[in-house]
C-alpha cells in the first residue's frame, strides 16, 4: 500500500500542490495556464497553513489504518480500500452530515464550496497516474508517497 507522507520542515509554501490538485480534478479539461483558482469547482483537496512563525504545514490526506472519518459516516460514503489502503469517498451515498469532517484529526476533509451537499477529500490522484498530482508537483520534497506494509 502506499501513503501519503509529509516533512513540514520542507515546505516553502509554494502552494504547487493546491494548484496541481485543482488542475488535476477540473472538469472543463483545460490547461494549467487557463485554471481559474477562483472557480469553487476547480477547489483543491489540500491545503498549506502558514503559522504565526512563518513555517508552512501541509495539510494533507493520510489515508490513515483506522480513518475517523470512515468510521463516523454512517451513510457509508466513506470507506477504507482494504487492497489500495485508499480511504474512498462516493458522493452518491453521502448523506451531508459531515460527520467526517468534523472526526478527521488532520483538518483535511471539507464540504465543498459551491453546494455545501458533499466532502472535497483526496482520491491519490487515482485516475491520473502513478503519483498524485500533489506529490509530483512538489519542488522541495516536503510531500512524498512511501510503501507501507498493510
């Protein structure tokens, strides 16, 4: 299975990954050069936090062993891929609660902001490649994917 990693102490705050997210899930299959950062629909599955000290943390789905945000849908919407170790997200069971935005212990999952009807949550770019988006995009290598063992 692979994961998700994060070293903060690499993070410049570039903000590449936002864009690469958001380009990589737009559905009017344009380019990076016509992206509109400001369409709620192009809106991206992470995010970088600046804190008052200057230093940049990455936020970011772990696809974590016990997800809390799996475990609290109660309309199953979310569910742990035991063979990828994916947390899976289908927007046609989601019953809006978000239950799962408010158990997910990294600050990640949101409703999104056009409708406020379903979660933004990472798929790991899975219809994309090899890598997510995300991990690509990175020029520092603040975000990489490791092989765990399941």
């Amino acid at each position: 299975m692979r994961r998700i990693f994060i070293d903060a102490a690499k993070c410049d705050g570039c903000r590449n990954c936002s864009i690469a997210c958001m380009q990589a899930h737009r559905t009017d299959g344009g380019t990076i050069y016509d992206l509109d950062l400001t369409d709620p629909n192009n809106e991206s599955r992470n995010h970088i936090v600046r804190s008052g000290d200057g230093r940049y943390t990455p936020i970011f789905c772990r696809h974590c062993d016990q997800p809390e945000c799996a475990m609290s849908c109660m309309s199953g919407a979310l569910k742990k891929d035991k063979e990828t170790g994916l947390v899976l997200y289908d927007e046609t069971l989601c019953g809006s609660c978000f239950m799962c935005v408010m158990n997910c212990p990294y600050g990640v999952l949101k409703a999104d902001t056009s409708t406020k009807t379903k979660v933004i949550k990472c798929d790991f770019c899975r219809e994309h490649g090899a890598n997510p988006s995300c991990v690509m995009a990175c020029p520092t290598g603040a975000i990489y994917v490791e092989e765990v063992q399941g």
